[in-house]
C-alpha cells in the first residue's frame, strides 16, 4: 500500500530536493499542508503540484517564472 501522507523529509526525497527547500514550498503557499503532530503533505497535493508546475523556474518559490533555454 502506498503511503498518502509524506513529511516533508519523504516529500524532499520524491522529488530531489532539500527539507529546507519544500519548506520555502510550503511558505509560499504552492504546497498545501496539515500539520498531524509534525507537517505532513498528501500524496495527491504532492503529485498537483508537480504537474501545475511543470514547464516552471521554482528556484525562488516566491517569484515563479517559466522556464526559458537560451537558443
């Protein structure tokens, strides 16, 4: 059975990145939380918010932008 709910150390593990990092994630309000004890993301808001932001420059979570390659 799969896990639907992550902390945020699992979350950072799934999708390559740092606790630090989805906690900026989390302050700018582009994942959803409940705090259960400790914050926990759902899988399902994990999963909505890698598809909405596909295509998307999330270095500053605060200031997203679409990502651009140079030609």
């Amino acid at each position: 059975m799969e896990d639907i709910l992550y902390t945020v150390t699992e979350a950072s593990k799934l999708i390559k990145t740092n606790p630090a990092y989805v906690y900026k994630l989390i302050n700018a309000g582009l994942i959803p939380v409940i705090k259960l004890g400790s914050i926990k993301i759902r899988r399902s808001s994990l999963l909505e918010f890698l598809e909405k932001y596909e295509g998307m420059d999330l270095t500053e979570p605060k200031e997203v932008k679409k990502l651009e390659f140079p030609e």
